[in-house]
C-alpha cells in the first residue's frame, strides 16, 4: 500500500486534497515521492527534500474515543525512531524532541508534520537518508552520511510497518503506553531547554517530560511548571 511517485508539489498536500475531494485515504496507505517541489515543515517552514531521502504522507481516520488527535505527532515519532533503529543497528544518540523532530545528539534526522481535513489527519514525515539539506542556525545530519546507507524503499517498507502497528495501538487505547514509549526515547526529564513564546519571547526551564495529552511541560527557575502547547523547544548548550 506504497504509493510512489517521481516528483509531486507535496504528499501531505496531496492526500488532504483528497481527503477534501471525498476520496477513499486508507489507513496504512502511503503516497512516497522522490523529489518535493513545494515541500514543507511546521510553522509554514520550506522543507527542503534531497534525492534519496524519504518523503511520504499517510492518513489517520478519527474514531469515536480516540485520543486527542495531536498524540498522533508522538505516535508517529515513536514509529519512526523504532524503524530508524530496526535498519541500523549500532546507531547511537538518535532521540526524539518535542513535538516532531528525530535527532541524532543536536541534529535534525527527521521531521514531522499533522495537518488535519474533516476526521482525517494526514501525517507526513521526512527522513534525511541519503543527504542532509543545510537548515540556516541549524545542524541537520543523514543517515548516509552517520556511515548507515539506508535505501528509501526499504525504509518506507519498515516504518509503514511500525507506524501501522503503532496506530492501531493508538486506536485501542494504548496511547498512555505510547506515551511512555515517547518519553524513553526523547530527551530526558530535566534536560535544560529554551521556548520560544509569542507573547513572552524565548523561557528557559528544565524539560518536565509530557502531560496525560502530549503537552510538553516547562519547569521554571522559580518552581513553577508552565504547559507549552505549541513552540519550539531547543535544547541548551
């Protein structure tokens, strides 16, 4: 159920129109590309893609009792982190950040982006397998270039896999486990990090991990425990 395609606009575009037009997105579908002309990140960052590299886009259908759909962004980073570590074996520092990147110690590995059409949420994620594009103020790294050549359609085949186990966990109520996953694979409870906030600019605080709703929360030098709904979360030093 790997749709590819040798060159599209954007596959999380692609699947929203879709979804938009009352067309059939399966779950466990992908839509891969070889190149992006108009990809991109959250925020309404320009994503740049790189030949090689794993681009691609999938569906989540919204039952009745599901979790909140923003746990979806975790889910998909715990998916990915496991195929990531199933195809390369040895691989040190990989570690998740809040909400939706994949690291390697303080470099972008991978992405990750929600973005929501009616009781669909498309998911796209973007893996740096081949090539590591240059991100202004930001270090990004490859797999290739860690010394684990990984060939995009191997590795769509193995996260396709994780990511549909994953949701259909996500779906059974296992997200409190899913969550706990997260947490043991992100950086750690305590980690000194900077927010960026459109009100108050840029808070320092320890990472105080996640709440019951994926929220990311902030312990301040006063004491005090602050809830991040939405920003950018650095790590310090």
């Amino acid at each position: 159920m790997i749709e590819t395609v040798a060159e599209i606009g954007s596959t999380n575009a692609a699947l929203l129109g879709r979804l938009a037009a009352g067309e059939s997105v399966p779950e466990g579908a992908w839509l891969v590309a070889d190149r992006q002309s108009a990809g991109r990140g959250r925020a309404g960052r320009t994503w740049s893609d790189g030949f090689g590299n794993f681009m691609g886009s999938t569906a989540a259908l919204l039952r009745a009792g599901d979790p909140l759909p923003q746990t979806l962004a975790l889910v998909a980073g715990v998916a990915a982190h496991k195929a990531v570590l199933a195809l390369c074996d040895g691989l040190s520092g990989l570690m998740l950040k809040w909400p939706n990147d994949l690291l390697v110690g303080q470099a972008k590995l991978a992405g990750i982006l929600l973005e929501r059409q009616g009781d669909g949420v498309v998911v796209g994620i973007g893996v740096n397998l081949a090539q590591a594009p240059e991100v202004p103020g930001r270090a990004t790294a490859s797999l290739a270039g860690l010394g684990f050549p990984v060939a995009r359609d191997a590795f769509a085949a193995t996260l396709a896999a994780e990511w549909q186990a994953a949701l259909t966990r996500w779906h059974c109520g296992e997200w409190p486990a899913l969550r706990e996953e997260w947490l043991a694979r992100a950086h750690p409870v305590g980690t000194l990090v900077t927010v960026k906030d459109t009100d108050q600019g840029t808070i320092m605080g320890a990472f105080g991990g996640i709440d019951d709703n994926g929220v990311a929360l902030l312990r301040l030098a006063d004491g005090a425990t602050r809830a991040i709904h939405a920003g950018d979360i650095e790590m310090v030093g």
